[in-house]
C-alpha cells in the first residue's frame, strides 16, 4: 500500500478487484437471500394462524371426546335400579353393570351414589401398584367397592370390599373409621335440587388424593345422587400432542385467567395446608408469554392472534374461546417462539449462504491464496497482541514473514511484551512478600533482570533524611554482593548517587576506580565476573516527591541511553512500592504499640492482675502452634496462615481490653463494705458512738437517781456486748465464711439497733448522692439511726445505657442486675460467700461485654475480622454455661477454646495476685481436670495441652521454681464426652 503525494491511499489491481468481487457478491447474494427470508415469512404467519385455527377445532373434538362420554354414561346409570336399591345386598348386586362402566371409559376412575340417608356405595378400578399399595389390597384385586351403611341402632358402619376381574369377592375389611358422609359433599349439594348435570372445577379426591373433576346427576326416579370420577391427566396429554413445536406453549383456561388444564397438571392446581384445592391463575403458572397474552388480551369474545415480544423474545400467539362441555366458558391460548416458527426460513437462508461462500471460493481462487499469504502473518501478530491483552507474556513474540514492516512491527512488539512481563513480575514480586527485607532483595532481584544489568544496590534513607543506607546488593545471579558496603552521606556532592539526588534525574557515570572509591565500592570488582563499566544511579521518590532512597544499578558493557530513560521510569514505580510497604510496616508497629500499651494499661491498673495481658497470649500461641502441628486426632486438619497468627498474636492480647471500663474499687474488693474505702470503719464508728451512749445514759442514770459508780455492771455488759456485735460484723465482712441463716439473722437483728445522729447527714455530700437520699425526706436532728441498714443513697440506678435487651446484636445472654451498684449495708453483709454482691460480680463480668463492644467498634482488615469472637469466648464455656453470649464448643472456634484455657491456667498459676498465692502444677492440672469433666473447657484441647508438654514449657518460662512440681500427665487426662 503507498500513499500519493495528495494523501490518497492506492492499493494494487488484484486486491482491488478481490474486494470489488467480494462486495459484489456479498451484496447480491445478502439481497437475495432477504427478499426470500421475507417472503417465506409472511407465507409462515398466514400459515400459522391456519394452525392455531385447526388445533383450537382439534381441542375442541379432543376435549369433548373425554367429557362428552362421562355424561353419557351417567344419563345411563340415573335410570339404574342402583339408586332404588334400599340395602346393601341390592346396591352390590349392581356391581357388575358398575364394573362395567369403569371398563368402558378409561377416564373414569370411579362411579359411586350417595343415599339421602347418608348411605353411599362407589366402586373404584385398582390399577396400579400404587393403587394396590394405598388400599392394602389383596394379590389378584381389580375392583375396590367402598360402602357406608347406616344400621337399624343409628350406627354408621364402612366397609371395603375387594374384588378379582371376574367380581368375585376376594376380601371383606370392615372400616369403622371410614366416616364420610356423602351429603356434605359439592357434588352432591350442588346435583340435589335438579334433573341437570354437574361438573364440578378439578379437586382432590376424598379417598385416593388423586386431581381431578366429577360428574353428578340426580337419580331419575330421585332416590340417590350418582357420580362419576375422571382424572384430566389425558387432558393434559392431549395438550402436550397438539403443540405445535417443541418451544411452543398451550393451556386453557376459563375467562378469569384460571387454568384448566396444562401439559404439567403439578402447575394447573394449588394445593392448600388445609387440603383444600384450587386452580392457579395463568400468572402463577410460571410461564411468562401465557401471563403475558393473558395480561394483553381480553379472554372474552371471538378468536385473535398477534404477536408479543417477552424477555427479548418474539412469540406468535392465538387466543380464542374453546367449548368442550365443562360447566364453564373456556379460553385456549397457543403461542409459538417466532425463532422456532421460521427456522425453516433460517435453514434456507443458511443454504443461499453457503451457495454465496461456494461461490466466493470457487471464482477468486488465486487472488484468496494471495490475500492469505499476504495476511497471514498479520493474523498471527494479532493472536499474539491479543494475548497481550489477555497478560499472556510467557511466549516470544516471532512472525515468519519477509514483510520489512511487519518483521519490524513483530519485534517492537516482543521488547514491549518483554518490558512488561518484567513489569508485572516486579509487581508480583512486591504485591506477594510480606517480610521487607526479603521485599526489597525481590525488587533489586527483578529490576536487575529487567534492565539486563550485571548488579544493583538498593540504598534508603535514615530517619533523620541524612545519609543513604544499603538494605539489600544483589548480582545478576541472584547472590548477594558479598563485601561491606558503607553509607553514602547526602552532604558530600562528590560521587554519582549524590549527583542524582541533586539533579532529581538519573546519572550514569564511568565505574572508574576513583568513583567506586568515592561510593564506597572500592571491593566491588572483587566481587563480579567481569569488571564493572558503568554506574547508573536513579532517585527514588514518594509521591509527595520526598527522596526515599537511591537504585544504583552496575553495568558491565557499554551504557545503552534508553536504559537511563528505562531506569528512570522504572524507579518512580519501584518508589511507590517501596514506600507502600514502608507505611504498612510502619501502621503495624503503631498498631502494636497501641495493643501493648492497652494491655499494659490493663495490667498496671490493678495489682490483681499483674502481667496476665502478656502472659495470655503466649500460652495461647503455645497451643495453637501445638494444634498446628498436629498430623492426626482433632486438630489434624487445624492449620493457621500467616494472617491466623496475626489475628491470634491480636486477640490473644486485647482479649481482656474491656477491664479498662471496671472500676478498681470492684476489682479490688477485699471486703463486703469495700468501696472506695472500706466502710467497716464506719460500723466501728457508729458502735464507738453507741458505747459512748450506753456510757452517757448510765452517768445520767447516776445523776439522777443515785448510787455507786462502781455499780457499772449493765454499763460493762451493754459495752461489751457492742464489742462482740462489732467483731462479729468485722468477721461477716471479711467474707471468708458462709453466711449461715443464724448468721444472716443476727445480722439483722443488729440492723435494729439504733444510735442517735445529731448533724444534717445531707451536708457535704456530691450533687449525685445528694439526689439519692432525697428519695426519702430528711428526718429532724436528733434522729435515731440504726446501726445497720440499706437506704436509698446506697442504691445506684442503672443507665439505660448499660441494659442489654434480649435481642442484642452482640448475642448477649447475660442476666443483668436491676441495679448498677448496690453498696446497702445489710445487704453486703448477708453475701454469703465471697465479697461481691451480684451487682459487684456483674460488674467484673462486664469487661467481657465491654471487650467485644470495643473491638467491634475497630475497623479491623478482613483477616482481623474474627478478632471480637477470639477475645471475647475465653469466659465461656463448653456445656453453654459460660457467659457473655452462653455458647457451647461447637459454637466457638478452636482458638477462642485455647484462648480459654490460656487465661484459666494463667490465672490459676500466676504468683502476682495479692490476694491469693500461685498454684503449683500440680494443683492447676487437678482443678482444670475438674473443670474438663464438669464440661467447662475443651477436652480435645486440654489433652494436647498435657500431651505437647506446654503446660511445662510455659511453667519454666513463667512459674517460679517452688510452683513446679513433679506431675505425670497421664494423671491428669480425662476422655472427651461422646457426642449427643
């Protein structure tokens, strides 16, 4: 192809004429073969709408074929002396005219008469296996004559009789639980009153649950009703035999919509849980085009057709009425897929096609060889650009071909796969290393391969942003460069990599023995294959254009100056990367900075927790990597990625981070009148006050009436009696006993006692306690108080806030105490065991609500999503028990059970707890034994922990000598419960 002088484009004579010859015959052959797809159209619609009209007529017969006999056969039997026949033995003598009638039409399936008295008689044909199965028939049965007689007494007896095909009785089963009563059926209500026959609408048969319709007449001389049973099923056949293609839809149904019938009875009728039937609306059917015509058309009047377009699909459609003797009018609809009705027009089509393509190859033979010759290599350079589009890199692009333009074209094109396959490669490189030492050795190791260089050091900057420090020196080999290489301080402006920095450009310079000196790489020709030639220094550069650090590449032959363009480009991605992967390394030291300062927090906050926050996570990482291990039993198939020990290593430690929320007064609660300060010194205060009051009234008793003061016995006794009272209050305080009942009275027998207070007990006091004790008003001063007692400004109120509902999103199942505090006197003093009242202990629970509140308020990455579920299940529970959210061993995972037993073993064993000492070995696998037989932990997990020894690693890495005691975990295991 040239191109003249005037811009026009001129092609040689043979590819002209091919294209000329093509068009052509393309345009001739298309022409022709439209006129004919068009007229062979409009003859398919007249011919289709013929169609609809015959198979609406063959409906018509067909339909009328199955109901017409029915009726004729029941204007026979009205005349029958079956409905005159007064007893059962004059109703089965009518047996063989009834046997016959099931023979004649293989519609019916069952002819029966009801009596005015109730009596009934119907006589069923016994088919199947499924028949013969329903009633429990007898080998041989043909008929099933079903009876309901009523006797002299009133009683109604039912009876089924079974009969061989020569009507002899094989087997007589009287029924009593067969109760139906005739009279209460429509077709019997519905024939009563009238000479005329009735068809009912499809329904489920009483007896045999089978679809479909009955046909009823009174008897001519109105002694009985008699009825005929007749399933649609060939209805529905004979709807499936007339469709016109394979594609095509029929149904009919009555001028509301209602199906009557379709070739898949299960869509036609709608069964109800209450076992009533009814027919389906042509909308519920489940095929769109009839809903559709439905929906369009009006389903009154005479016959129309048209077309309508559903779900992208062009259908032809006939719409007419349909008289086939049911009880009302009745609708067809036909509707054919356009594409199936002229597939036949498409076939030829195809033909006149082919003929066209016949010809095309026929008459231009040698110009075709010529075009493809010609094309062929273009070909094959496109599949290999499209690959390239598909980041298909891995195969060399090469085209045989003796076209300059091409072959030029085809190797352009193989450097630009090439660039980019060591592109994405570097992308992949970084994208898939998660260790950033191990990242920038990738990155050096790939953009050496890219830029076909013989070595390269990776330089970034220190924190202060003053001197380039070498993280990783590789060679082309893959090794790396074994020598020490030095610092580059950015104030000297005196070798190549400074040089860069300063033109923000990359610099290349001769690898002379002074310039290696002055980079500090006097030993790098010691370490290469071949003498270096060149060095290639580019900047790296954030995106907020801050130097990061330095890409030093060594060149052993002579510098191409497109790889100083390359090296440059290649840098600026190469920085970005390096960058990303710093600001994530860095956003993970902060992020465990802030763990451990939380869970530093926590420790330090009480002395009763000691180290337990760093303790926790390594017995829990002693387990899990345990489990991981493991090849067989449980946890074979129990193994943890890296992001698994991450959010492990997270949960592990902030599992207790909601105790930041406990106040340390109800941590630290060593007495039942602990609060802030321990109210006991108040009893003591109000009992010191009380003495002095027996003192005084005895002085004044003296004064008043005489006597000898040495005569201070009653004064002695009250006094000392006070001490006892107070010494046994102190004792109840200390809440190491049970409160027996004798104890609990005694306790209020002293809430009796009463001492006088002669200030204002409102003067002050906080705001908040001051609007508790107005509750009740203020007595006049002198007013006589008790020595014990529980008053209003001792109950806190419960923020609405702290309640949690039933139906909580956490999953909370929590029983929550009215209250928030209750600090009453008596009503800490009657605790009967312990110190915390249920208020107090909620309290302390809490911080496990409080720590899944909290770490689900945490934006957490996918892989950290599990953590709340992690941290907050230690309290719970195997057997369901456990709180906050009651869930059972197959309700938590795996590490939330080890989690558990973690922060059990932990606290049974740690020494830093002032208020109890350490267990020793010994004593913590005997109480975690019963706690595993009690259901409490897992024991699965219990066992691997005897088993791998961890209880023995942890106790010497964190157990004081004297704890560790000689144990044999044979002991102390307990087999797991066998699943319910």
């Amino acid at each position: 192809m040239t191109q003249s002088s005037n811009g026009i484009f001129r092609v040689p004579v043979h590819v002209f004429l091919i294209a000329v010859g093509l068009i052509m015959l393309a345009v001739v052959g298309g022409s022709i073969a439209t006129l004919g797809y068009n007229a062979m159209n409009q003859a398919l619609r007249a011919a289709l709408e013929d169609q609809f009209d015959s198979l609406t007529i063959l409906m018509r017969e067909r339909g009328r074929r199955l109901v017409d006999p029915i009726g004729a056969q029941l204007g026979v039997l009205i005349h029958d002396p079956l409905s005159s026949a007064t007893s059962l033995e004059g109703r089965l003598a009518r047996l063989p005219v009834l046997a016959e009638t099931l023979r004649m039409n293989g519609t019916v399936v069952s002819v029966y008469a009801g009596y005015p008295n109730g009596d009934f008689i119907l006589v069923r044909k016994i088919e199947t296996d499924e028949d013969v199965s329903r009633f429990n028939a007898p080998e041989g049965t043909r008929f099933l004559v079903q009876t309901i007689t009523e006797q002299e007494n009133g009683k109604r007896n039912g009876a089924f009789r079974f009969y061989n095909h020569a009507l002899h009785l094989i087997r007589h089963d009287p029924r009593d639980d067969y109760t139906y009563d005739p009279r209460q059926r429509p077709w019997y209500r519905e024939s009563q009153f009238t000479n005329v026959q009735k068809l009912s609408e499809p329904y489920v048969f009483f007896t045999t649950q089978e679809i479909g319709i009955t046909v009823s007449r009174r008897s001519a001389d109105r002694g009985a009703i008699l009825g005929l049973d007749a399933t649609i099923v060939r209805l529905a056949s004979e709807i499936a035999s007339i469709r016109p293609s394979s594609g095509s839809e029929v149904a009919i149904l009555d001028s509301e919509g209602r199906m009557i019938a379709y070739e898949d009875l299960s869509k036609v009728i709608s069964l109800h849980g209450d076992g009533r039937v009814g027919r389906l609306h042509v909308s519920d059917l489940g095929v769109p085009v009839l809903a559709r015509i439905a929906e369009k058309e009006r389903l009154l009047g005479p016959a129309r057709s048209g077309t309508i377009e559903v779900d992208g699909a062009d259908w032809a459609y006939s719409n007419g009425p349909l008289d086939i003797g049911l009880s009302e009018p009745a609708r067809i609809l036909l509707a054919v897929p356009v594409h199936e009705m002229f597939a036949a027009s498409r076939q030829i089509i195809q033909v006149q096609g082919a003929f066209v393509v016949l010809v095309l190859i026929l008459g231009i033979p040698v110009g075709w060889l010529l075009v493809r010759r010609i094309s062929r290599p273009l070909k094959v350079l496109a599949q290999d650009v499209r690959a390239l589009a598909a980041f298909e890199f891995d195969e060399p692009i090469q085209v045989d071909t003796r076209i300059r333009e091409v072959a030029e074209l085809s190797v352009t094109i193989d450097n630009l796969r090439y660039t980019i396959q060591r592109f994405l490669e570097i992308n992949r490189a970084i994208a898939g290393e998660e260790d950033f030492d191990t990242l920038l050795r990738r990155l050096l190791d790939e953009i050496i391969a890219t830029t076909d260089t013989e070595a390269g050091i990776l330089y970034l900057t220190d924190a202060e942003g003053a001197r380039l420090v070498p993280h990783a020196s590789r060679t082309d080999d893959g090794h790396d460069l074994d020598f020490p290489i030095p610092d580059v301080l950015l104030s000297r402006r005196n070798n190549v990599i400074v040089r860069s920095i300063a033109d923000e450009n990359a610099e290349s310079a001769a690898a002379s023995q002074s310039e290696l000196e002055l980079c500090g790489l006097a030993g790098l020709p010691e370490k290469m294959a071949e003498p270096p030639q060149f060095l290639l220094a580019a900047p790296l550069y954030n995106r907020q254009k801050e130097l990061v650090g330095v890409l030093l590449l060594i060149e052993s032959h002579a510098m191409d100056p497109a790889l100083v363009r390359f090296t440059e480009a290649l840098s600026g991605s190469a920085a970005v990367s390096v960058e990303a992967r710093q600001l994530i390394a860095a956003q993970r030291e902060l992020f465990e900075s802030f763990i451990q300062m939380i869970a530093g927090a926590i420790d330090a906050k009480s002395p009763y927790t000691g180290g337990h926050c760093a303790r926790v996570p390594e017995l829990t990482k002693m387990l899990a990597a345990a489990a991981d291990r493991s090849d067989d039993g449980p946890f074979a198939r129990f193994k943890l990625s890296e992001d698994d020990w991450q959010a492990i290593h997270v949960a592990a430690w902030l599992h207790d981070c909601g105790k930041v929320t406990t106040p340390e007064f109800v941590v630290d609660k060593a007495t039942k009148l602990e609060t802030i300060y321990d109210r006991i010194h108040e009893i003591r205060m109000r009992i010191e006050v009380m003495k002095r009051e027996a003192e005084i009234g005895f002085l004044r008793h003296l004064l008043a009436e005489g006597g000898d003061p040495a005569d201070d016995a009653e004064l002695r006794r009250q006094q000392s009696e006070l001490d006892a009272d107070f010494a046994f209050l102190a004792e109840c305080n200390l809440g190491g006993e049970f409160m027996s009942p004798e104890r609990v009275e005694r306790i209020e027998a002293l809430s009796r006692k009463t001492w006088t207070r002669t200030l204002s007990d409102r003067l002050g006091v906080s705001h908040a306690e001051r609007a508790r004790m107005d509750a009740v008003p203020e007595r006049s001063l002198p007013a006589e108080e008790p020595l014990l007692s529980d008053r209003p400004e001792h109950m806190f109120a419960r923020p609405e806030a702290d309640k949690l509902s039933p139906d909580n999103h956490w999953g909370f199942k929590m029983d929550v105490p009215e209250l928030l505090y209750n600090r009453g006197e008596v009503h800490n003093l009657k605790i009967s065991r312990g110190t915390l009242t249920d208020e107090d202990r909620y309290k302390i629970n809490e911080h496990i609500v409080q720590t899944i509140k909290m770490l689900d308020r945490l934006p957490f990455p996918k892989h950290l999503r599990n953590v709340p579920e992690l941290a907050g299940g230690h309290h719970e529970k195997m057997d369901g028990t456990g709180y906050p959210k009651r869930l059972t061993k197959n309700d938590m995972s795996p590490v939330a059970r080890m989690m558990a037993i973690a922060d059990i073993f932990e606290a049974l064993t740690a020494v830093d707890r002032p208020y109890k000492k350490g267990k020793t070995l010994s004593e913590a696998l005997k109480i975690m034994t019963f706690m595993v037989k009690d259901q409490h932990v897992d024991p699965d997990l219990f066992d691997l922990f005897l088993t791998s020894g961890i209880y023995m690693d942890y106790a010497l890495k964190f157990l004081r000598p004297d704890q560790i005691d000689a144990v044999d975990p044979q002991d102390y295991r307990v087999s797991a419960p066998a699943a319910e």
